[in-house]
C-alpha cells in the first residue's frame, strides 16, 4: 500500500491524469447506506484491503455520507468535487469552473443562432436545489434572463418576465437568451425526466424538461419564437479547465496533510483565496445556495 509520501508522488508524476475529468476509480453514485449492510460491507473492505485512510470526493450527498461513516469509525477526509457548487463552507468545488466554461461556450454558441433567427434561447443547464452554474455561466455569456431554483417562477416573476422579452422585442433587440437550472420551480413545480428504467439504488429523481416547459409558457404569452438546448451530462465531462487542474491539486495535496496529521473528519475548503479545512459534520445535510450579491450583478444587464 502506498503511503509514503515520495511513493504516492511518484505515481502520480507517472500517472498523467491531470488533464483527465471523471472518476479513474469508476466509482458508483449509490450510497452505500442505502444498501443492506452497506456500511458493513464498506468496513469490512477497507480493512480486508489493509487501508489506513479514505478520501472522499463528492457533492453534499456524498459528504453527508463520509460525515455518517466517520463517525461510525472509518478514517476518512473530504474534498468537495461537484459541478453544482452547492457544498457549504467552500468557496468553489472541483468541476465547477469547467461545467460554468462549458455552459458559456454552449451560450455564446446560442447567443449566435438566437440572433440570426430573431428567437428567444433558452439554455437549460444543470442545478438541482441551486442555480450556481446557471448564474455563472449566465452572467460571463450577458444572459438577458438567468433562472435559479432559489428564486420561485410563480406568476407574477413570468409575466415579468415575459413582458421583458417581449418589451426588448419592441425595442428593436429581436433575439434574447435565457438560462434556467434544472431544478427552478414553475408554479412551484419541478420538472422530472419522463421516466426511464434504472439501476434500484438509483436516485428516481432525475430532473430535466423545465426548458420545455418555459418555452412552451413563453410562446403562449408572447408569441415569441422560442427554442431551447440542454445541456445535460455535457457539462459535467471532458477536460477540466487549468482552474479546476489547481484546485484539486491544492484540495489533494492539503487532504494529503489532513491525513498525515491524523485529522480525520475533516474536508478541504476554499475560503477567499486559502486553501484550509473544516468539519465534515458542518457541510452535512444542507446545500450553499447561490450568493445573492453575485446574483444581483448578473441581474443589472436583464432586460
Ligand atoms: O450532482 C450533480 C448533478 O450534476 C445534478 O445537478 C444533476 O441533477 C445530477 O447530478 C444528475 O445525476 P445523475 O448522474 O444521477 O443523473
């Protein structure tokens, strides 16, 4: 087993993995705890395998579960790698500087299209309890609309927003882009993916199709040409972008350090421009929703 540090630097100089996005483990998105005698069987692993630590890399869900299993005793520290960017007390997590350049490219791509057909865009991008990639994204592309699940679409925020597109129409700017995330509530609704057949730990919950719908109100209301794109799993693959590469190269390296120093429990973090560590315990069972004072800047240019 690999645990001496010029050992595990070695392999990964020779391992030529920092260009490569994914998972190299092939690792599920099952939680263990939702099988019978998961977390048994997980324990039981780690000690038939002769592990002296674990790290885990993931989203809250995945974090809420490392915090579970420290304290049933495994050895364990985080690192917050998730394209949503929904993890409390990080700054920013690995992936989401690259799904927010994907999603720009793919906006920039429609601002293009959108303007040549004279037709309402909307970029449906992913999100699920909060609208850090459709913000982002949205705000680098001068997106005329940006939707976050933080922010209901009851009636009244879709006529206004209705009534914005269709007064840019009448100022003459006949083309108009709009982001939503996956998980944006129309009428206090979200929207599901048709059905499909699944792995049975798998999460029923895939959202997907509020671009659709959106469109669909749209054109009833203002009898706009209105198209849409979704990215889906786009964004969430490929090459991460050199931000991406020096976080996780950072948030590696500390979790390295937390390990060595026997600090388990714990999970890096981005705080301003340091890299540091906190409690898995406080990231657990909640989200970071989108921060309302970048909101507000993106907002300026609706309209
Ligand atoms: O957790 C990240 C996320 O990208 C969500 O925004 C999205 O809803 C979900 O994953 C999709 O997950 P799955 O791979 O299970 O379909």
């Amino acid at each position: 087993m690999l645990f001496n540090r010029s050992e595990v630097l070695d392999r990964i100089r020779t391992s030529g993995i920092i260009d490569r996005g994914g998972t190299i483990l092939g690792a599920s998105r099952t939680s263990p705890l939702r099988i019978k005698d998961g977390s048994q069987k997980l324990l039981d692993t780690f000690h038939e395998f002769g592990l002296r630590a674990l790290v885990v890399l993931g989203g809250e869900g995945t974090l809420s579960v490392a915090s579970q299993l420290y304290e049933m005793g495994l050895p364990l520290v985080g690192i917050p790698k998730t394209i949503d960017n929904d993890v409390k007390e990080t700054d920013f997590t690995i992936g989401f500087q690259t799904a927010v350049q994907i999603a720009t490219d793919a906006l920039d791509r429609l601002r293009s299209t959108a303007a040549s057909h004279h037709r309402v865009m909307i970029l449906e991008v992913m999100g699920r309890r909060t609208g850090w990639i459709a913000t982002y994204a949205g705000m680098a592309n001068g997106a005329d609309a940006i939707l976050i699940p933080e922010i209901l679409m009851d009636e009244k925020n879709t006529d206004e927003l209705c009534d914005m597109l269709k007064s840019r129409n009448q100022r003459g700017i006949n083309f108009s882009i709009v982001v939503v995330a996956e998980g944006v509530q129309l009428g206090g609704e979200v929207i599901f993916k048709p059905s499909l057949p699944m792995d049975k730990h798998e999460d029923p919950d895939r959202l997907g199709g509020v671009g659709q719908v959106l469109a669909a109100l749209i054109e009833k209301k203002t009898g706009l040409h209105v198209r849409v794109s979704s990215l889906d799993y786009i964004q969430r693959g490929g090459t991460p972008v050199a931000y991406d590469r020096s976080l996780a190269t950072a948030f590696g390296v500390k979790a390295f350090e937390l390990i060595l120093e026997n600090r388990f429990g714990e999970m890096t973090a981005l705080r301003g421009n340091r890299i540091t560590s906190v409690p898995l315990q406080k990231v657990a069972g909640g989200v970071k929703t989108v921060d309302m004072s970048v909101y507000k800047i993106a907002k300026i240019f609706f309209g």
